[in-house]
C-alpha cells in the first residue's frame, strides 16, 4: 500500500504521532516498515526528522492519522461541552447563593458558596503541584476529564493510543502539569465568570439584603474577617461595609439600604479577587510555560526503540562526515610481531549492516569467524587468533562506510594474529552506487597501513594459498 500524500500537521503533532508510533510498537512489536523506512531514507535529514516522517507514513497506512483527526475533533467538542457546563456551574453557584430575594442573604453562606468548591479544588492542585515532585504528571481532575471525555467521543480504540502518546511525550518534557492546568484552570476561569455575571445580573434586578448570623461566635470575629477579605478588593475600588453597617447587618430587621449596596459591591469584589484572579493568573501561567516548553520539543533519542530504529535509517555506511579526529599518525603494523607460520583461513567481516548479504558460501577449510560488531566480539577474537594464528586471514570491510581511527587500528591489530592478511572491500548492495571518494580514502588508508586489499573475491586465495 502506497499512502497518499501525508497532511500537513505542526511540529508538536508530528512529535505526537512519533510518539505514538514508538508506545504502540513497545506494546505490540515492531511494525513492518520496510517501505516506511525506505521512504524515511529517501526524504534525508537528521535522525529525528526520518523517525518523523516514518512514523506519519506508518500512521497514514495503519489510519491512525485519520482517528488522529477525529480525536481532535471529539476532544473540540468535549471542551466546547466542558465550557458550557463550566459556565452553567458558575450560574447555578450564583443563584444557589443569592436565592429568590424573598429571604435575606447570608452574607458568609453566600461567600462559601460562591467560592468555596473553587478554593478547595485550587488548593489541592496547589499541593499535588509541590508534594508530587518535579516530574510528575498532576495537572488536575478537570484536565484528565478533558482528555478522557474526548476519547470517549471518538469512540475509536486508537484514540487510547493518542493520549498515552501525547502524555509520554509531555511527561519526558515536564510539559504534562501545564497542559492539563491549561483545561483546568481554563474551566474553573468559565464558571468563576459565570458566577461573576450571574451574581451582578440578579443583584441589578432583584432586591437583595444582606445579614450574617452566628450563635457561638460574637460580631468582632465577622467584623475582623469582613474588613480581612475586603482588604485586597479595595484596592481595586471595591467597597468595604463600615463597622456601624457590619455591626447592624447583624440584626435581621435592621433593613439598611445603603449597606445593601456597600454588601453588593464587596460581595462582587471578593469573587473577582479570590475567585476569578487566581484562576486567571494561573490559567496565564500554565500557557505560558506550556508555550514556552513545547516551541522546545524534541524526540528524546535515547529510547531504546529510537536507538533501534538508527541503525535501519541510518546505517553507518550514511552517517556522512568525520567519524573521529583524524590521527597524527596512522597505526602500521610493520611485519616484526606477526607470526612466521599458521594454520588454516580465517574469514572475519567489520560492522556489515543488514542489506549486505553475509557469509558467503564457503568451503569447509575456510572458518567464519563472522562479523564483528561491538568490543566483546573484537576482544574474543583476538584472544583466539592469538592463541591459534591463522596461515591466511582475509577482513572484509564496507567501503560504504568511512575508514575512521577505530576501524583501521582494528584491522592493523587482526593483521599482527595471522601469517597473512588481505582486505576485501565488499561491493555495493544491488541497487546501490559506491562513493568514489570514500573509495579512495579507504585505498589511501590501506596503503599507508601496507595490507594489500582488493575489491574482487579473495575467497580462492584464502582457500588454496594463491590467487
């Protein structure tokens, strides 16, 4: 299957495809990518741009950029839902607090419920914000509702996927607490709105009194938190009660109609300040370093499934450019430690990736020693050509790949465990061109070493001793 040309996604949601792609191939196995990866290849650039466009192929193929699609637009209408309902709780907080005007309005009562679901809520993602830790993911209830409601709306099993997607790859940038305080703290902003226009809609028409009431406590104690509440919201020109009008409001028939509006009008600033500010405040922030943090987004290339996926797109034969700093000097291996005789040939390959076929067909007097990739290999080897020096040893390397320090020292170190040494600079894979250049240098290389190579088989002198 040939996937249509990808749509055009930003960059934060060609990471989250990315993303996504890696946790279903944790969970599941790998894909079969053999055409994504070729594709990945042919579009060029650095390692996270190819595992980029890889997965967007995979997820064209597999539909999930099209339940990709459809999870932004259930998570659109989740949030429109959540913003309506938002609102509609700030509303009923309202007329919940104020009633039918038929009643006096207690003025504390009132208070509570205006802002006291929104407090609590506030201070524990104020606690969960400093008590979990930098790394964690808290970014409150509303937030995971958000995304979960959204799921539930696309009604597609891979809409799971894309959430776990998308909050692996916050949690790796710490991005996670500020993108969930965007949708939480947003709604809280909606309803604290809603109380707020409800609360001047029903004051502006109907009449409203207002009084507070205790049986244990004495009337300092609502003097002393009437003026500590109504400090912040004077100074930005709400009106505080009086002593004589807080004192008075105290007394059910008292029925003062300036304190009626002076109550009004620090009812409405304390709202404002402690309830609708903080939110505000805070919904500001969490962008901001939402903002700030995903313009900074990268693929963290140390997952394993990344560093995997390196050696298919970029196999070592294309990781173009000085692999190491040039030596002063390179290794020679001279003939003075090589050992005068040996017995039997020795057939050893050098870091081959995949797509050059290995071994070739070999006779029985001729040993596979195989390929040599890591230093546990080398060092094995080593140690038993040492112990057993072979009479013919042929090192068959890619000349697609740069002859760098570690590579040549390597071959200067087999050639002092065998009689005789030969380099075969193996051909290209079918399909493939070699770069003459590279060609060269790994000639020049060779000659400075002074071990003869050649680009055809050597296979028949390994085998009988000449060409």
């Amino acid at each position: 299957m040939t996937p249509h040309s990808l749509p055009s996604l930003n960059k934060l949601d060609r990471l989250w495809v990315t993303e996504t792609i890696r946790l279903r191939e944790d969970y599941a196995g790998p894909l079969e990518d053999s055409e994504a990866n070729r594709q990945a290849r042919q579009s060029g650039g650095d390692l996270s741009s190819m595992l980029q466009q890889r997965a967007l192929w995979l997820a064209r193929r597999d539909g999930l950029l099209e339940a990709f699609q459809h999870w932004r637009q259930s998570t659109r209408l989740a949030g429109f839902l959540l913003m309506i309902l938002a609102v509609s709780t700030g509303a009923g907080l309202a007329f919940t607090a104020l009633g039918d005007g038929h009643q006096p309005v207690n003025v504390f009562w009132a208070l509570g419920s205006l802002l006291g679901l929104n407090l609590l809520t506030l201070a524990m993602w104020v606690l969960g914000f400093f008590m979990a830790g930098r790394a964690s993911g808290t970014g409150g209830l509303l937030g995971r509702f958000w995304l979960w409601l959204g799921e539930k709306l696309a009604r597609d099993e891979r809409a799971a996927s894309l959430v776990h997607g998308l909050l692996a790859l916050t949690r790796q940038h710490q991005l996670t607490r500020w993108l969930l305080g965007i949708g939480a703290h947003g709604l809280w902003l909606l309803a604290m709105l809603g109380a707020l226009l409800t609360l001047l809609i029903l004051m502006a028409t109907r009449r409203y009194g207002f009084v507070w009431e205790t049986t244990i406590l004495n009337e300092d104690s609502f003097v002393f938190l009437t003026e500590a509440l109504g400090a912040l919201p004077s100074l930005l020109g709400f009106h505080v009660p009086s002593l004589e009008q807080i004192r008075l409001s105290g007394i059910l028939d008292s029925n003062l109609e300036d304190a009626r509006q002076v109550w009004a009008n620090w009812l409405t600033g304390v709202l404002l300040v402690y309830g609708l500010l903080p939110r505000l405040a805070l919904c500001l922030i969490c962008y901001g370093r939402w903002w700030y943090g995903q313009a900074r987004m990268q693929l963290d290339l140390r997952q394993p499934a990344y560093r995997l996926l390196q050696e298919r797109l970029q196999p070592p034969s294309e990781r173009l450019g000085v692999n190491d700093p040039a030596p002063d000097r390179l290794p020679m291996p001279g003939a003075e430690g090589r050992p005068v005789s040996g017995a039997g040939a020795v057939l050893v390959a050098i870091e081959l990736d995949d797509r050059q076929p290995w071994p070739p067909a070999l006779p029985d007097s001729i040993a596979d020693a195989g390929i040599l990739d890591d230093r546990a290999q080398r060092k094995r080897l080593l140690e038993s050509l040492t112990q057993q020096p072979p009479e013919r040893l042929v090192v068959a390397c890619d000349p697609r790949r740069s002859p760098d320090r570690g590579t040549l020292s390597l071959i200067s170190e087999l050639s002092h465990c065998a009689a005789e040494t030969r380099i075969w600079l193996l051909p290209a894979p079918p399909g493939e061109l070699l770069n003459d250049e590279r060609v060269a240098d790994w000639h020049e290389a060779l000659n400075l070493l002074g071990i003869p190579y050649a680009s055809t088989s050597p296979l028949n002198w390994l085998e009988t001793g000449h060409d």
